[in-house]
C-alpha cells in the first residue's frame, strides 16, 4: 500500500511585501464590548442621578448640554417634582417616556433626596425601573404598595380636558395601574404634546394593548366600529410584533376627530371588545399637567380648569428651580 503523499501547507495570509503572518480570524465575542442597552436613556446615568449627586443649580444651569426640546422636558419635570412631590409621600409611581429620566433626576437632587432613604418607587415598565435601579432608589411593586402618593408620567397628547393619550412605548397597561393607584397623578411633557383634541399633534392613534391569542379579532371589530386601518405594531429591532411588558400585543388605531372629541366614549367602547386588556385614552384621571417650552417657560394647566405659566429663569437664578 503506497503511503499518502505530504502536501506543503500553505503559507498564512499576511503583508505580500514582508510576508508576515497575520491573525485572520475574528475576534472571539468575549473580546468585543457590547453596547450598554440603557445607553439611550441618556440623562439617567448612575454618574447624574445618583444618590450621592446632589447639583443645586437651576436647570438652565444644564442648558447648554440640551436642546431646546430637552430642556423643556427638564423644566416641566422639575416643577411638577417640586410642586407636588413631599417629604411626607412615601410611595412615588414613577411613568414611562422620554421626559421621565428629568423626573428622576430631580428627585435626586436637595431638597428631595433628603426623604429617598424612606421612600418607594414603582415604576411603570423595565426603563423606569432600570432608572429607579442606576439612581440607587428603593424599589417598590404595586402588589407592595397598591396605595400611591403621587405618580408622575409622561403623555404622547393632552387635550384641553386633560385627557391623554399614552403607550406609545407600549407601557399602557402598567401606567394605568399606576395612575389609578395614586392620590394624584401628574403629567409632564415639552409643548408639542398640548393640544385642544386628541389626535391633533399624535397621528400614530390610539394604542391597545390586546392578548395575543385575540388580536386577529380585536383588529376585526375595531374596523366595524370605524377605524378604518388599525396597525398591529411591529418591532423595529425584531422580527415579528412588539410585544409588551406583560406579553401582549398592541394595535394602534387612528380614529377620526368626531370620535376623539369624547375620548371617554371611545374608551368604553374600545375596552369593551373581547380580548382587549387596556386602551392609552387616560380620560379624567390627570390632577394637572406640566409643558415645557423651549423659550424656558413651563405652562401648567389643572384639572378644575386652572391654567398658570411658570416664568423662564433668569441667568442669575440658581437658588431654586422654578
């Protein structure tokens, strides 16, 4: 039997000029840094809000890292924190969205990080959460604490009557809970999200949250009440639909103004149909809501129909926050 004939190897890969030889192969993925997936919430970093990080200064202060968009956030979440938030409240509902990270961060600054140590909060969704977490706060669940001092979130639209549109982040259902449980509910946002109808700035419709196994139906019967293309939410990083915190669905259902100019109406009708767990029409449930515009002022409008403006700051002042 004739024995195998040695082929030389070949030579590795490397510079054609020196011939040196290089590593081709990929990087091992314990050798590649992943990116933080709370990179996004970009103002609620451990190194901002932390227990320990008290800045005293007004938010204007802060303004030239923001935009003018972000600084309203800023500003309508601190006055809502320094106008209702209380040594004596022990349990804070802490909502969803892009203005809630300013929430929190004022709450971990003086006076009010003074009563943290005692003091609750239930969030809403995994971001408010991982916010409560980073900030070093004491993290509480509604099943703890079904009874809420004050819950402050944010809204994707306000109408005139304080009615609200809310889950575009697909938390309507726990924000919802945490809304019914407090004694006062608050909503913060910059100016974009005022409006005098639902629907008017909002195009995206009403977002509902709806069992799995029952959304082929619900998208079926929210046609024959009049939603003529209902939207079965889709994720952007992921194949197939977005699905919530608790596992469910959501349609998006855009309704003409004849409809959502009785937002409680529609909410009755919506909630009614089988398979559906909630609806992001917050009818009747704000005590006040807070809009920051860009020019410094913050404009709160009240429940009983009260409406006052908060001042821009001046240059100088950084005594007190509004």
């Amino acid at each position: 039997m004739s024995s195998l004939s040695m082929q030389p190897l070949p030579p590795l890969e490397g510079n054609p000029k020196t011939g040196s030889a290089t590593n081709s192969r990929r990087p091992s993925r314990s050798s590649t840094s992943k990116p933080d997936p709370l990179s996004s919430i970009a103002h609620a970093s451990a190194s901002r809000i932390g227990p320990g990080a008290h800045p005293t200064g007004h938010p204007a202060s802060f303004a030239s890292e923001l935009s003018p968009e972000e600084n309203a956030k800023r500003l309508a979440a601190y006055a809502a924190v320094d106008e209702h938030v209380k040594d004596y409240h022990k349990v804070l509902g802490i909502g969803s969205g892009s203005t809630v990270p300013y929430v929190v961060e004022r709450l971990c600054q003086e006076p009010h990080c003074n009563a943290n140590s005692d003091r609750w909060y239930v969030p809403t969704g995994f971001q408010s959460k991982e916010l409560i977490v980073k900030a070093g706060l004491n993290l509480g669940d509604v099943d703890q604490f079904p009874n809420i001092d004050v819950t402050i979130d944010g809204a994707d639209e306000v109408d005139d009557d304080l009615n609200a549109i809310k889950g575009g982040g697909a938390c309507q259902l726990r924000e919802k809970v945490l809304a019914e449980a407090a004694t006062n509910f608050i909503l913060v946002a910059d100016s974009r999200k005022d409006s005098k109808v639902l629907g008017t700035n909002w195009k995206q419709g009403v977002p509902i949250e709806v069992a799995p196994f029952a959304w082929a139906k619900v998208f079926q019967n929210l046609q024959k009440m009049g939603c003529e293309k209902p939207v079965l939410r889709m994720g952007k990083m992921k194949a197939g639909p977005v699905v919530t915190d608790n596992g469910n669905f959501v349609i998006d259902a855009v309704f003409t103004e004849s409809y959502m100019r009785d937002p409680s109406e529609l909410l009755h009708r919506i909630k009614m149909l089988t398979g559906v767990l909630e609806v992001g029409i917050f009818a009747g449930m704000a005590l006040a809501a807070y809009f920051g515009y860009p020019d410094g002022t913050v404009a709160v409008r009240w429940q009983d129909g009260r409406r006052n403006k908060i001042a821009a700051p001046s240059a100088s002042d950084t005594s007190a926050i509004v």
